[in-house]
C-alpha cells in the first residue's frame, strides 16, 4: 500500500517494543491468534472453552461460528487479540459442501442454476440459527461445481461469499430453485480472511505443543502456532507513529500531528485506521479525524481517535527521548 511520508528523520529507540515476530509467548498469548481445524463434532464454542482451559487463559474467543456438523479453518482469538472480533466476522469466507439432490438431475442443470446465483441473493436465517429470522441479502463472489456422481446425485460445490452468509439455507434455495429437495451433506470451511487452512493446526498437534510447553518448558511448537495479531490487520490502511506517541496513545490520548510518521495513500476522514509503532506492533485501531492529505499542512491538532487499544501501558515509556 503506497504511502506518504511526514517525518523522514523519526527513529525507534531499539530499547522498547519488538517485532511482532519476535514476540515472547506470553506475549502472543496475550493477544495472538490461533488458526485450528475444526472437526465434525463439537460446536465451535465448546472447541474455544476447551482451548481456553488447556490454555489456561481467561479471554479467548472465536471468529466465525461453524456447525457441530461442519469441519474447516476456526479462528482463536487470545487475549487483546479478541477486540477484534469484529474484523474477524467479517472477512470473507469458502467452503465446500457436499450436497444431495431428491431427484435425478444432471451437472449441467446444477452448473447453470450455480452461476446464476453469484451476486447478491436473499438469504435467511435458518430455523437452527439463534440469529433473529428476517430477510436480508449476502453476496456470493463464485459458486463453482467441483464434482457431481449422477448415480447418487451428490455434488461438491466450492462457495465464496461474504460473511455471515448461511450455506444451509443457500442450500435450499439451490433445491427449491432445481424443484427438488437438497440435502446439506458436509461443510467445510477452507479459508476465512486472510487465513487458509494450510495455516491451521489440529487439535492433536495443539494438545501436543501445550503438552510439551506445560510439562517439559519447551514453548517452541506452541510459538509457531500463534500468529501475532498484526496478520489479520494488513489489508487496512495504517498511520505509523512515533515512540512517544505509542505511549500516549496506550494512555488514552488521541494521535496528535507530531507523533506522525507516515500513513496510507487515500486516507479520510471517518475511516478505519490501524495505528502502529515503527517497528510494526499495532497499538490500536482507530478512527481519522482529518483526510491523509490534510496532513502535511498540518502542525498540531488530532488526527485520529482510539476506538480499540491494542497494546498495553509501559511497553514504550512516556517521553522516553528525555530519559536518554
């Protein structure tokens, strides 16, 4: 993302903050991300307590509900990590469903009514939902055909959509739209955000890393499972600060123009902001009170508001460049 440059001279102080990369463990469990595959089975709030309890770890949460039926990719959200739920939700998702046709019907009738259904559909909440039934509308970006058995009329279909699109419910519609019934065999979710299955764990090799991280202090498995929360924020337009204004930032203050570093091409006001250090650690998401290109002009006044806190205080001391 191109960006614009305010203070070519503004230095980190290499004593406070790291890469996120080289974040400790306990660090990553106090706001990190695990990707793990759901298996057919638990739903996907018994799947977060049961982690949170071999974890050990008071606030954890999910992104995107699965089935008890269903299997794929469920995003743990650990710690601070879990102010962004919200983000998380709504990234788009893809899945394959195994369907099953009432009737005899042939892959290019299926093919074709498919490609009809991309773009935005009505899509209702199905009766298992706990989510209020009203009529609302979910883009699907492809519906592609990947495999059809005439001899059972059983179909694997690839779905790309927005969130919180019901596939069940997509499903039937399928089945009323061929005048069949349709049956939801199995649904798998491969990819959410960002984030694909190849990134994901299982819950053994999960049980294992913690295995060895409790009993034997070896934390190394279990680091290469927690992805740092920047991972799922990279898409979003950013401004990086200056260390002092990380400080005051972490203490409530809004971002003033000296703390500036640089920022995102395209900018405006009203719009999602990630705030990071320089050296690439968010320390919130925010709000822009002026557009990018106001900036420049600008020597003091705010230029964005916390709405979420992500770092916590004492990471970078206030008015550290005085105390060296």
């Amino acid at each position: 993302m191109d960006r614009i440059t305010f203070d070519e001279d503004a230095v980190t102080n290499p004593k406070f903050g790291c890469l996120p990369t080289d974040r400790s463990l306990e660090e990553l469990l106090g706001s990190g991300i695990l990707l793990v595959k759901k298996p057919r089975g638990p739903t996907s709030h018994q799947l977060t307590a049961w982690i949170r309890n071999i974890l050990g770890i008071t606030k954890i949460g999910h992104g995107g509900t699965l089935d008890p039926m269903a299997t794929g990719l469920l995003t743990i959200l650990c710690g601070r990590a879990t102010r962004l739920t919200d983000i998380i939700l709504k990234g788009d998702k893809r899945y394959i469903s195994v369907i099953r046709f009432g009737r005899d019907i042939d892959s290019e009738e299926i093919a074709i009514l498919l490609d009809s259904l991309v773009g935005e559909i009505y899509n209702v909440p199905p009766k298992e939902s706990a989510v209020k039934v009203q009529v609302r509308t979910r883009t699907i970006t492809s519906l592609t055909l990947l495999d059809f058995d005439a001899s059972t009329n059983i179909a694997a279909i690839e779905i790309s959509c927005v969130a919180g699109t019901y596939i069940r419910t997509l499903t039937r519609d399928i089945g009323l739209l061929l005048d069949t019934s349709c049956e939801m065999l199995e649904l798998h979710r491969d990819q959410t955000s960002i984030f694909d299955e190849s990134m994901a764990c299982s819950m053994h090799e999960l049980a294992d890393a913690i295995f060895l991280w409790k009993e034997h202090s070896d934390e190394r498995s279990l680091k290469k499972l927690l992805t740092p929360v920047e991972s799922i924020l990279t898409k979003f337009p950013s401004i990086t600060i200056k260390d002092g204004a990380v400080a005051a930032m972490t203490h409530g203050a809004p971002l003033a123009r000296p703390g500036v570093v640089d920022a995102s091409i395209g900018i405006t006001s009203g719009a999602f902001v990630v705030i990071s250090s320089m050296k690439g650690e968010t320390v919130a998401v925010a709000e822009a009170i002026v557009d990018v290109d106001a900036i420049q002009g600008m020597k003091k006044g705010e230029i964005a508001v916390a709405k979420s806190v992500l770092m916590p205080t004492g990471i970078y001391p206030q008015n550290w460049s005085k105390q060296n």
